[in-house]
C-alpha cells in the first residue's frame, strides 16, 4: 500500500522532498529520544501548508498514520515515526513570513527555529519569550505541538501563553486557522501540548516582548543542595517572582564544567542561578532583597554584562547533552512537584539513587519544581539500563505522589505515555481522547502518543472489553 | 570510523543550525547528527552507498558542529575517518573522479600551481566552456584571481626596532601562488613588531587540502616535509597566515603520531599574544570581518582578528549576521560541490551586504575569493582584504 | 420526580423552580444544588437518563448574556460548592470548588499576601465556575493573561456523570490535553466545571495609577508607546462613557517602585495625576443588557475608536490588551442594534479585530459572525454532549 501512496506523495511533492532510499530514512528514526526507534516508512519534506493538507489528505485516502517532525530534537519520542506510515518534516517550511512591531507579533512558518524569531527582533528591542534549553535548533511548530517552556517560563509562562493564532491541517487534511481573538471554544489552547494528535501546524503567529529595562543575573553557590532549596523558598516567599530560578547540583556542575568550561565556583555542592529583570528601580530593589536572602551563599556573582550573563548561563543551557562527557548513557527525566516539596523529593531522589548504585545528576527549574533527574548508567554494563529505568520511574512515582506531574515540558510523546494512568484516571484519559476523536475520529494524527491505549472514537467510555479493535488491526500498539 | 567516537553523539540536535548543507536543505541526512547517524550504519554492517558517499561528500567540513556541539563529538576526526572509508570503498563515477584528479594532483604543489598562473586570465574567460564539461571546472575558473606580480620573499625578515622574537613563516601553496601580497603583508606586520620572520625556502603544500578530502598517504607525507622544513629552519613558533594550513598544522602531532619541534600559531593569535608596540596610523574604513571556518571553528580564533582590527584607529568594524554559518568556499568545496557552494556563497553575499562595509576581511583567502564572487555575481562590487594586508596598511600608514 | 428520585438516592437538595430562576426568559423545572462534585455527578446522571436538559450556574451575574437555551429542566445552582479546597501559599497555587465567589477567594489570598490576577467585573457576586465558563478577562490581562491563563488544573463533570480532571496542582505540566483551556469559555455547553486550581502571584507592594483625559485621537500613540514601554504598566484602561467628549485613560504600575514608575508613565502619557487608588469605573461593567466585546490588534486601535464613535454605545477596556465592551446606556431597539453590530464588525474586522455580541436581548442580532473554528467545535461538542444537554443553543453557532 505503501507503494501507492509514494506515487502519489510524488505527483504532489517536488522529487527531492519525498524520502524513500533506506539509508536516508534510517537518519530520521528517532528524534531527541533515542530511545525508541522505528524506521519511517517514507519522509516527506514539504515546502508549503497546501502541501501539509494535500500530504495528509492522500494519508487519509490510503487510512495510513502520518507523524509530523520539526527538528527532531524532543525528548519523549514524540515525532517518533510509524514504520507503516509517513514522517512529515517540516524543516523545510521556515520563513518568517511577517514581523509586526507594532502590533508585537510575528508570523512564522513552523520549521523556523524558537532563537531565529528573537534574533529577527532583538536588535529593535524585542524577544520572543518562551526559550527551551534547545532554543536554537528547536522549531516553533514543535514548541507549539509541546507547548514547550524554558527557564524564563515561571514569570512569563509556556508556548501556550504567547501563541495568537495557528494555522493547522487538520487530520481530515482541512487548513483551518485558529485564533485567540475568535470566539467560541479555546481549541487554540487546546491544540497547543497536544502532540501532534490534533493536527500540524502549518503557519504560526506569535507575540513578541518588549525586552526588559534591566537583567540581573546572580549566579549563587550553596555547600549543600537543601540550602539552595531553602533559598528558593525564600525568594518566592518574599514575593519575587523573578524571570527564572535555576538549579544544578554537583554532578550536574561536573559535567557542564567538563563540556563548557562554565567556570561554576569550586566545591559547589548546588548553584542556583537567579535572574531577575524588569523596570531598573524594581529590580534593583529586588536585588537587594536576593543578596540578603541569598547570605548563605559561600560566593555570589553577579553579572555585569551581556558576556557574563551569557558566561553564567552557558553551563546550565549545555547541561543535557554536557553529561554525555561524565556518562555513556543517560535518561533525561522531566517530572514536575510542588515547589514547597523539592527538598524531600530530592533526598528521596538521593535515597533512590543509592539504592540502586545509579548516579542522578539533577539539573532544574526550581521556581517551578521542575525537575530534570539525569538518570547515569553505562550502557555496556549489562542490567544498568534497566536499573537505570527503574530508578527513572520511581522518580516519576515520587513526582505523582507529591502532588505533580509525570512531564513539565518534554511531553508525553510515547516515552511516558505508560506512565499517564499513574496520574490520571480512566475517565480523565477517556475525557480527552473525546478531544481527539473530535479533531481525528480515525487516529490517524500521531497515533500511539500521549495516551497508553487508543480510543474508538464512537465507543462508550468505561466498556472496553477484549483486544481493542485498533490494536488489531495493527493501527495501534498496545503498552 | 571510530564507534566510540560515533557514539559520543547524543543525538541532541545542537549542531543543526550551525550547518551549512542543513540551513540550505533542511535535511536530516546532511546534517552533522544525520552523517554521524549515518557513519553509524555503516560501522553496523552497512555498506557505503552513493546516497550515503554523496552526503559525506557534500559536507564542507567547516567544523561549525564541532564548536556548537555540548556534548564534545569530535565531528572533524568523525569525518577525516569517513572520507578515508569514503576514498577506499566507494567508487566515484568517471567524470567525478577526473576531476577530483586534477585537483589533487594540482593544488598541493606550488610550482604546478606556478604554471597555472598565466593561465588565469585564460581561464577567466573559458569558464562558461568550463562549466559545461563540469560546473566543478567552471567554479574553479570562475574564482580564479588575479594574479599580482610574485614577490619573491626574502629568507629573513629583521625585525624593526627592539627584537621581540624570532618566528617562522609559512607561505602555503595557494597563498604563496595566488595572493603573494598577503604573504609579503605578513612578513612586514611581524617584522614591524619586533619580530625576525624566517622564510625557509622549498616549504611545500603542509598537506591541509589532502587531510580535508580523506587522502591520507598524500597528507602525511606533505606533513612530514613540512615538519621537517620548520624544524631545520630552528624556530619554535610557526606563524600561519592561512586558517586551514594553521588548523591542520595543529593537529600534526595525532596525523604524523609524534609532536613537531615548534608551536603554530594564526598570525592574528600570535600577535594579540605578543601585544601591539608599532604605531597603528588610521584607517577610516567599514569593514566587515569574516569568520573564516578553520580559524573560527577548528582553531577558536574568533575574539583575536577582531581585537586587531578595532585596535586600528578610525575603522569601523561591522558584524556579519550568521557569522558562524561557512561561506561555501571550504576548501576544494567550491569545486567539487558547485552548486551548493554557490548558495551558500549567495546567503553569505546577502549577509555581508546587510553590513553596509566597504572591505571584506578575512583570514583565509577561498573564502574572500568566494564571497567576492558571489557579491559580484549579485550585482555589488566590495573590496577585499587579508587581515594581515589591513595591518600592514596601518602599520606603514599608506592607504589600502 | 427528579426531586424524589435524586434527592432520595444521592442526599442532594432538589427545589422546584421559580420565575427567578429563568434563565434568558427560559423557566426551567428544577433547581439543584449539589455540595460536592460527587452529588453534580449524581444529578447529571440521573438527567442523562431522563433527558433532562441543564443550565448551571454560579452567582447568575452573567446567565443572561448567552442567548436563552432551546430548552433548561435542570438549573443547577453552584452556590454550596463555595470550600476553598487548598491554598498553597508556598507554591503560589489554590484550589478552589467551582461556587467559591471570587471576592471570598481573593479574600483568602490576601490573607498570605497573594492574589488571583483577574480583576473581574461584579466580583462580590461571581464565581470561579462562572468567571471561568464565560472567560471573563480583566484590566491586567496585558500582563497576566486572562482566565485561561492562569488556570492550571481543573475538574469537570461530563453531561453523562463522567468526572474527569485535567493538569494538576503544578504550574507547569504538560501531561495530556488541557481540558481547562476547552472548558474556559464554554458556556456551560459541554459539562459542568466543579473545580479549579489556579496560579497565583504576590500582591504588589505598591500601584499607582496615572489618570489623565485624552481626546480619542491622541490615545493610539500614548497606547502604543505604553504597550512598548519598559516601565511595564500592568494594564491600561479607557473610559469612554460619551464617545463624543473625551475619554479617561488611567495606567496601572505595580511594584516596590511604582512610584518613580508612575512619573515614567505620566511622561508618556503628557499629562494626568497620579493616586493610589483605581478610578471608580475601575474593571467594572455597569449596565449589561447589551454588551458587545471589541476585540483587535495593538494597529486597530484608531480604527476601533473611530467605529464606536459611530455607534452610541460607551466604550470601556483595555488600550494594551484590545479587548474591549461597549455599553449601552440607553434602550436601543432591535433594528438599530442589528445594524450597528454589522457596521462594527464590518469596520472592526478590516482593521485584524472581531466583534462579539456577549449580552443582547434580541434574537436577530448576529452575535458571533463567523467563525473558522466552527466545524471542529461541533465536533467537540458532539463528543462531550451528544444528547444536547449541556446549556444548548447557548454558543457560537447555535452550538
């Protein structure tokens, strides 16, 4: 069936822009996770959203799933492609078509990286606020289907919060635009964080900041990571809300200390960067308030320019990919708690870690409890990996039992997925599997993410019984 | 190909914007995360196919991945390896092959280079014949300079004033032939700051262009001489003016498995080292300076040029957008991989013009060639400079 | 019958229904008033059963804007749902049930120093379901969104009983699909919101507001240079109760320096006082029987000035945010309100902006035009509530 589909993917695509020479497909198994792997059946590049729509439509014809990618640099396997379907790459799709200063909006195709739109801006005094770590490869059609965050979310919120509208082949193949200022239901706000199992976003326009007055970045150096903690808990107790509150701890200073260079304070037990930006008067008071409450710090640095802003946060944006100098192998983890139980899931984490003889190295959005537990092991250890995915989960047990969440902004893709009955229930997963059979009665649309098990759309919710029909069929796997 | 090497990868991604082929294409397969991907199936059983030669082949090795990269993958090694499995295993067609012939049997030896040289002019005017035949041929024809009159360059320059070191000097093979003035420029600025410069004569190809291109036996034995050239010579400090000739010098010691008797150092490096003494006169220019990639990426020279430049009174130095993206020139790129040269010399054309400058500024003579032509071929016209001929003007207080 | 059957088996109180009770001029039969979210389930269910339609309700300060449902049995009134569930001061989060009225919750989070930064209109009276199915938005949305935004976990009960909860007690989260963001603005129309938690921020040490009156040419620029300011006002507000005079602006800055804040603003602004306490029109809606929601972008501006001149109707909102409600003040008849909804649109829409009709007691008024979103929304709502059940014919396209 396949082959069919190819001729026509061809008639509708230039030559290049559909992918079907094996050694080519393989380079595209697997995004950020590479964890789970699987061989696209074929890959196209389209250059347009009527290309999106006619590539979807034809996906219908045939009932063949089709994956949208973007860079391929998330972390839960969600761009992960189906062997039996069609990867659609948006990489080619990256013009900035429109920048509006003075309405502050820009309008972007999706494969344009999350850093092109600020640095398109920055020199008139503009940014775009929501910056993943991954920022200057990541696209903003992957952000959207993420609803991805980044340090300076806890004072200016995720994707979901400075996306105005989105243009989106639905799964039908329909383009359909989707606007905040429109009335009726919120299905922007529903598309966006849906993983790409509502549709592809095909043309994106987003809100753009006024870059603050002032930005102060401290970075302060604790012995110990519960005094940074207690340090956090008195900033946002004195009512800060800074721009981000970031924090490493030893290993994680080893390994970016290793990769970049970073220069953290010696004999860090945790750093804790601090940034805070706003009108200057405000934030000079508020820098005031840090310092004091910051007096355990055994050395605080504060940045006095661009330079060594950038200095302070170069460490902590390489941390990820900088543990591969300290470790063959790793899991990234992306569980979220409440703020105010940080410092008794880190010594559980701790308590984990010992258990097992796996390192943790913990590296996180501590203004928002997010944390990001880089699980070590050595792949060529036998049992390590799945001692390693041992500890990985029960660290997402911890998060749920305090009240969290399983991902705070990688997404469930298909690596969590298993893990959303832990956090939700059958009904809660069942209420939103009604949003997708909305917008894809017939799961066509990234099938096998974000939920454990496939709904038919049309089925009563709570009377499944047996092997459900899409699992098959083959349309859909089971976990 | 090393695995240990492949799977250093962590498949973040990182390197992706920084990649000339991937801003062109947006392809996975010819990115640096997709050739690593890529030089992993092979090293698991599969063999090279002319898919996988070609996105080997089109990669400009210009190292951008390697300063972007978090995770410490040594890209440049990863691809030196591949393009000797490449040379060994894969049979290029006819056509290919010929012309890669012709190149290697050319560009490492300066007095072939020597007798092309009248024949510039010539080939100016056959490129477009040229191009039919190949558009590698007609690439090469198209860059071709003009040629000024050689300079023949003394054994030893003498310091001027206080004597504050004694340095060697490589003169390079497409420099020496092509662009004598930047050698002659050279020489001056490090003699004007209190340096003796020792020129030993007969110093050949150091074997750069063969490192780049997978011809191992042809490099190490370009290396050896020149190594051994430098060490006769009885300097400890080799200044290199070209960036790819004092990147690959740098890594002599892993090519040639023994370190060599004297340091390397970029002629814009060793004299931010040494610190200004002579006089800088203005210079009341709008330059725009140019991150040539084997200086920039392979050597992390990026601060030094700039600090020279701004040192200069009166000149007004602008940053190009997309500084750390190559040019296209990379090398022999420009002529095996024509047409992607071509667009990548275009963006950067369009860049640099978005500057405003009216001199181009670069340490590395392929790439001001390159952007030249592609700032030509777009209808504007814009001077072009070695760092060191900007130097040397403001050393001597004569314009430029 | 629902009365015996519910209240016998699941303890909730069930009264007939008065005339008091209508909802747009739609009787229904029964009023229920669940205590937990339990009890809602109970009433649903045994509606679902008997087909029985339902409207609910919060403080009713807004039940009149939608048009009426085609049919109402059931009203379900939140009003016992008011238990502010969990205050978490040191995560600056709250969770509330959905009849909590958002004058007691802000009460509560004053108390920490916290707040909810929705300023809503007729905040002694509305709720947190209510403020949260109608989207109400308030002047600082400029700088903390509006009630979608700040929502980060939510409870609903589905037409068929279903209770289901989406996002948590976390800021940030993005496990599954965010029910909260279908839900706000919804009408009523695809289930019942039975609780919500919501992120809070620490109440601003100092605000000052900037007043001064502008004539309506001069304030697209002053907004303009507001919006892009690094003194960073939190909102904005017009005033424009004659849209032949003058209107008042009055800027918000809030923080430990406000103050020298403020002076910043009143040199953007050219003139105007500064106090320490908002104007009396400050967030409010005065008079709601025809309320129609301007909505644009930051360029629309003068456009949207100058079409409302044009209409009689007084103008109230944000000058960053483009959001705002035209007021009538006056009776205005059917035809006449017809035709200046159309003018508007016509002249709103070309500028980027729409017009939405929120509150109207006539039938013939075009209040949504249209809408892209459209087909998919009926999708949605076929899925939630299949049995049309859920406040129908309240919404965008009849829905």
């Amino acid at each position: 069936m396949l082959d069919t589909l190819v001729a026509g993917l061809r008639s509708l695509l230039p030559h290049d822009s559909v992918i079907t020479d094996p050694v080519r497909l393989r380079t595209y198994e697997c995004d950020g996770l590479t964890y789970h792997r699987a061989t696209p059946g074929v890959v196209v590049l389209p250059g347009t959203a009527e290309q999106v729509a006619r590539v979807v439509r034809l996906c219908n014809d045939f009932g063949v799933p089709f994956v949208a990618r973007g860079s391929g640099t998330g972390l839960s396997g969600g761009a992960l492609p189906r062997e039996d379907g069609v990867l659609i790459v948006t990489s080619k799709m990256r013009r900035i078509l429109e920048i509006d200063l003075d309405d502050h909006r820009a309008v972007v195709e999706p494969g344009v990286t999350n850093l092109a739109i600020t640095e398109a801006v920055r020199d008139r005094g503009y940014y775009y606020a929501p910056d993943p770590s991954s920022q200057q490869v990541c696209s903003i059609g992957g952000n959207v289907a993420e609803n991805s965050g980044g340090a300076h979310c806890l004072k200016y919120g995720f994707t979901v919060n400075h996306v105005e509208a989105c243009e989106i082949v639905t799964p039908d193949g329909d383009l359909v635009t989707l606007d905040r200022m429109d009335p009726g239901y919120d299905l922007l706000g529903a598309f966006v964080g849906s993983e790409g199992t509502l549709g592809i976003a095909t043309k994106i326009t987003v809100r753009l900041s006024r870059a603050p007055q002032t930005v102060t970045t401290v970075l302060a150096a604790f012995e110990s990571i519960e005094q940074g903690g207690q340090a956090v808990s008195a900033i946002i107790g004195a009512g800060i809300v800074p721009a981000a509150i970031e924090m490493m701890d030893a290993l994680a200073i080893e390994a970016a200390e290793a990769a970049v260079a970073c220069r953290y304070p010696e004999g860090a037990g945790a750093v804790l960067i601090v940034e805070l930006d706003g009108p200057q008067a405000e934030v000079e008071r508020q820098f005031a308030q840090l310092t004091e409450i910051c007096s355990g710090a055994f050395e605080l640095r504060v940045a006095a320019d661009p330079a060594e802003r950038a200095a302070i946060w170069k460490g902590r944006k390489s941390a990820f990919a900088a543990v591969g100098r300290i470790s063959p192998a790793y899991i990234v983890q992306d569980g979220v708690v409440p703020r105010t139980s940080l410092p008794s899931v880190l010594a559980a984490i701790d308590r984990l870690s010992a258990e097992h003889g796996i390192r943790v190295a913990n590296v996180f959005h501590a203004g928002d409890g997010n944390l990001h537990p880089l699980v070590l092991f050595d792949d060529a250890e036998p049992g390590a990996g799945e001692r390693a995915e041992v500890v990985s989960g029960a660290i997402l047990d911890l998060c749920i039992e305090h009240g969290g969440s399983i991902t705070g902004e990688h997404g469930v893709g298909v690596d969590k997925s298993r893990y959303m009955p832990r956090m939700f229930s059958e009904a809660d997963l069942d209420t939103m599997q009604l949003v997708r059979c909305a917008f894809d009665p017939r799961g066509l649309s990234n099938p096998g993410k974000v939920f454990p098990t496939p709904r038919l759309c049309g089925e009563a919710p709570g009377v499944r019984k047996g092997v459900h029909p899409l699992v098959e069929s083959g349309k859909a796997e089971q976990f | 190909m090393d695995p240990k090497l492949i799977n250093d990868c962590v498949h973040c991604g990182f390197c992706l914007p920084t990649c000339p082929t991937y801003t062109l294409w947006g392809e996975e397969m010819d990115s640096p995360r997709g050739r690593i991907h890529l030089m992993k199936q092979h090293v698991e059983g599969t063999p090279i196919t002319p898919e996988m030669a070609g996105h080997f082949d089109a990669c400009l090795g210009c190292m951008a991945c390697v300063t972007a990269c978090p995770s410490g993958v040594q890209y440049d090694r990863l691809i030196e390896q591949t393009r000797v499995e490449v040379e060994r295993e894969h049979v290029r067609d006819p056509q290919e092959r010929a012309v890669r012939g012709i190149v290697f049997s050319l560009f490492p030896y300066p007095r072939r280079l020597r007798l092309l040289r009248p024949g510039m002019r010539l080939a100016e005017r056959m490129a477009p014949f040229l191009t039919r035949v190949h558009p590698g041929l007609g690439a090469m024809a198209a860059l071709a300079p003009h040629v000024e009159r050689r300079q023949r360059l003394p054994r030893v320059v003498r310091a001027r004033g206080e004597r504050r070191g004694v340095v060697g000097m490589l003169t390079g093979c497409v420099q020496g032939e092509f662009f004598p003035q930047v050698n002659a420029a050279t020489a001056r600025v490090l003699a004007l700051e209190g340096c003796d410069v020792i020129i030993p004569p007969g110093q050949g190809c150091c074997g750069a262009l063969s490192v780049h291109s997978g011809r191992d036996d042809q490099a190490r034995r370009l290396a050896r001489r020149t190594v051994r050239t430098f060490e006769q010579a009885g300097v400890d400090t080799v200044v290199v003016n070209a960036a790819g000739c004092g990147s690959s010098m740098k890594e002599y010691a892993e090519l040639l498995g023994r370190e060599p008797g004297f340091k390397v150092r970029d002629l814009s490096e060793f004299l931010t080292e040494l610190g200004p003494v002579a006089k800088r006169h203005p210079l009341p220019l709008t330059v725009a300076y140019h991150d040539a990639c084997h200086l920039a990426h392979a050597q992390g020279v990026r601060a030094q040029p700039r600090e020279l430049l701004m040192g200069i009174p009166d000149l007004d130095l602008r940053e190009i957008p997309e500084s750390a993206i190559c040019c296209g020139s990379a090398g022999t790129y420009n002529i095996f991989q024509p047409q992607a040269a071509r667009d990548l010399g275009d963006r950067k054309a369009e860049m640099v013009g978005t500057t405003g400058a009216e001199l181009l500024v670069s340490a590395n003579p392929g790439c001001t060639m390159q952007i030249a032509a592609a700032m030509r071929r777009a209808g504007a016209e814009i001077r072009v400079a070695h760092t060191a001929q900007v130097l040397d003007a403001s050393l001597r207080g004569v314009g430029l | 019958m629902l009365g015996s059957e519910v209240g016998s088996d699941a303890g909730v109180t069930v009264r007939e229904a008065g005339a008091d009770d209508a909802v747009s001029g739609v009787e229904p039969r029964w009023v229920a008033l669940p205590e937990t979210v339990e009890e809602i389930a109970a009433v649903l269910r045994a509606c679902a059963e008997r087909d029985l339609a339902v409207v609910p309700a919060g403080g009713g300060t807004k039940l009149h804007w939608a048009p009426p449902p085609e049919r109402c049995d059931v009203l379900l009134d939140m009003c016992c749902m008011n238990e502010i569930l969990e205050h978490a001061a040191g995560d600056l989060v709250v969770r509330a049930q959905a009849g909590v009225t958002m004058d007691a919750l802000a009460a509560v989070l004053a108390g920490k120093g916290q707040e909810l930064a929705l300023d809503v209109p007729f905040a002694e009276d509305t709720t947190v379901g209510g403020t949260l199915a109608a989207a109400t938005a308030g002047p600082r949305a400029f700088r903390y969104g509006i009630a979608r935004d700040l929502l980060i976990g939510i409870t609903v009960v589905l037409p068929d009983g279903t209770v289901a909860r989406s996002g948590g007690r976390v800021v940030k989260n993005v496990a599954g699909y965010d029910l909260g963001k279908l839900f706000t603005g919804s009408y009523g129309t695809l289930g019942v919101i039975a609780e919500a938690t919501f992120r809070l921020h620490p109440l601003a040490p100092d605000r000052r507001w900037v007043v001064a009156q502008l004539d309506r040419d001069e304030l697209p620029p002053i907004a303009a240079a507001l919006a892009a300011s690094q003194a960073e006002p939190s909102a904005a507000e017009m005033d424009w109760a004659d849209p032949g005079g003058p209107l008042t602006l009055a800027v918000l800055v809030e923080g430990g320096a406000a103050e020298s804040r403020a002076e910043v603003v009143r040199g953007l602004v050219g003139r105007g006082s500064v106090t320490d306490a908002p104007p009396s029109w400050w967030g409010l809606i005065s008079n709601d029987e025809v309320l129609v929601e301007v909505r644009f972008p930051a360029t629309g501006t003068r456009a949207v000035l100058d079409a409302v001149a044009g209409t009689g109707l007084s103008l109230r909102g944000s000058a960053l945010s483009g959001r705002v409600v035209l007021e009538s003040w006056g009776a205005i008849g059917e035809p006449e309100l017809a035709a200046a909804v159309s003018g508007l649109r016509e002249r709103v829409e070309a500028a980027g902006g729409r017009v939405n009709v929120l509150a109207c007691p006539y039938e013939s008024v075009d209040r949504w035009g249209q809408v892209s979103g459209l087909p998919l929304m009926r999708r949605v709502k076929e899925q939630f509530d299949p049995g049309r059940r859920m406040s129908p014919g309240r919404f965008v396209g009849g829905i």
